[in-house]
C-alpha cells in the first residue's frame, strides 16, 4: 500500500491520477499529523511526502519513521519525499534524515512512475532478505533448542541446566505474582545401584533403563516442571509451587512413579528400579526476612546434601530440606 500525503491538493491530484493508471493500492491524505496515525496503524510499503505539509512536514514524518525504537518496522518503509526542483539544500537534508528517494514538483508522471519502480523493486527486496533472516533466526533457534535437549533421553539437558537455569531465578521469583507460585522445589534424582545394571548387561541396557525412567519422571511429574538430565544417572526436577506441601508431595509422586511396576527394557528384561531423591524447597520470595537469600547453586548444592542423606539411609526414600 502506497500513503501520498501533501497540503497541496494540485500536487494529490496529480500523483493519484499516475497511481490510478498504474493500478496502485493508495491512500492520499492532506494532514500530517493524520498521516502519521496511518503509517502506524497500516504500515505502508511506500510513503510520497511532501516537504511542505502544514502540521508535519514530510520531512518529519520520515524522520519519525526512521527513528522510531517502538516501532522498528518502520523503518524499512521506503520514503520518498517531495522537493522542489532547484532546492539542492532540502535534498541534503533529506538524505540527512532518511530519505531513500526524493521526487520533483512539480509533478512528472514518468519521473514518478520510474521512482515507483524502483521504490518496488527495493521493497520486494527487503521483504526477501527479512523473510529470509526470519528463516535463519528460526533455524538458529531450533539448532539452540536441540543443543538443549539431551540426546537419549530428550528432557532438558545437562548443559540447558548449568547455563539457562541459573538466569532463570528471576523469572521464577515473577511466578509470585503469576498464579501465586510462592515456592520453588530443586529435586535431585539418582538410580539406586545402577552401576551393577551397567556391569552386568552393559551400557546399552544401562542406555534403555535410563531412557524409560526419564520417560516415567516426565509423565510424573507436575505440567508446571523442568527436568534435567544431571550426569549418567541422576536427574534434576525444578518446579514452582503455591505451597510446601505441593513440593514434598512432588517428589513422592516420583518415588513411587518408579518402585510401582519394574523398568521394561526392549529385550524383554524387567528391572525392579528404585530411586533416591534429595532436593530443597523455598520461598522464591521472603516478606520477613526469615530465610536465607540462596541462589540456585546453593540450592543445587542444599539439593546434592540432601540426596546423599536419601542414599545413606539405604535408598528408594526421599529427604527434603525446607526454608519458608
């Protein structure tokens, strides 16, 4: 869509007579200031402006166009202003501003069709190469995305973990007034005795049990829920909660998601797993002042102490450590 605006209505009727020939989707429009409420709202490829509109010159609008941080799509309209012929100071200035094309007046349909062409062509272009760095910036994301996944058994990996977690806390501490998540839960998961499994059938046995209990933990656990691969046979599962209970109650829905029935592997093995689990749960956020300000190493490492208590005491038992 084309936007022609100028306080000159001889210099309107001219250029929309060309555009009207040429088959043109235009809008023409005598006010500055109504003309900028159209570049927001409707986004034109192409603005014809002339220097002396009375409110807002064409000047002005290109350069609210081209300088606009809010409205960045902005600038990628292609300007064309309206000078008059002998004035080499407003084309100066003009190029100074923004302005991609300048445009005679008085007004000459070849020169203005020609500017037309060229102003399309250029466009097209634009929108070519945004179409195509949208594409690239999809690829890069979705490549960013793998990386974090972890490749057997396609939860969040170990790196997503140690990298994207930590930079997170502050979004976590914004659930507080986000469906009232006050708490954060840190559970760390471990296979008892695993590496007797790997020992005795192998690391592509070992691979397959640790695939169908990531898949268990997965389905266990709340929709609300990040899990982690956390080295060879241990788990991370970080989840915001409205209140303690929720988080204890977390990981016992866990315990018993994997001593219930024992893990199938594709061979036809049966292996009647267990896990221990040791995690940590607190206020994201402290109105009293009552609890330590951890950050989330601090809490990985309260997490890993509390596991190794789990595991002392023999296994298939949790033992959680709790700051409210």
């Amino acid at each position: 869509m084309i936007l022609v605006t100028s306080g000159d209505r001889q210099v309107l009727s001219a250029i929309s007579e060309v555009l009207k020939s040429e088959k043109y989707n235009f809008i023409t429009e005598t006010s500055g200031e109504k003309a900028w409420e159209i570049i927001l709202q409707k986004k034109p490829a192409i603005v014809i402006a002339d220097w002396t509109i009375p409110d807002v010159s064409g000047l002005a609008l290109c350069h609210r166009s081209k300088s606009n941080l809010e409205h960045p799509d902005l600038m990628s309209i292609y300007f064309v202003l309206i000078v008059k012929d002998s004035n080499s100071q407003q084309r100066q200035i003009g190029l100074d501003t923004g302005v991609d094309e300048f445009l005679n007046n008085p007004i000459d349909s070849s020169e203005l069709k020609a500017r037309l062409r060229t102003a399309l062509r250029l466009t097209a272009l634009t929108q070519s190469l945004t179409w195509a760095n949208q594409r690239l910036l999809a690829q890069n994301e979705l490549l960013d995305a793998l990386s974090l996944s972890d490749s057997l058994t396609k939860v969040l990996s170990a790196q997503a973990f140690a990298t994207v977690m930590p930079k997170m806390m502050q979004q976590l501490k914004g659930f507080v007034a986000y469906k009232s998540y006050r708490f954060l839960s840190v559970l760390i998961i471990d296979i008892d005795l695993f590496k007797s499994i790997v020992d005795s059938y192998g690391e592509k046995i070992g691979d397959e049990a640790i695939n169908a209990i990531a898949g268990r933990l997965s389905n266990s656990c709340m929709a609300n829920s990040l899990i982690y691969r956390h080295g060879l046979d241990e788990f991370v599962c970080v989840t915001p909660h409205g209140d303690t209970a929720s988080g204890i109650q977390l990981s016992l829905n866990l315990l018993t998601s994997i001593r219930s029935h024992p893990i199938a592997i594709s061979s036809g093995l049966l292996f009647p797993l267990t896990i221990s689990i040791g995690g940590v749960v607190t206020a994201l956020e402290d109105q009293n002042q009552r609890i330590p300000d951890l950050s989330f190493d601090e809490l990985v490492s309260l997490a890993e102490q509390s596991l190794l208590q789990a595991q002392k005491s023999g296994g298939d038992r949790d033992y959680i450590e709790v700051f409210e």
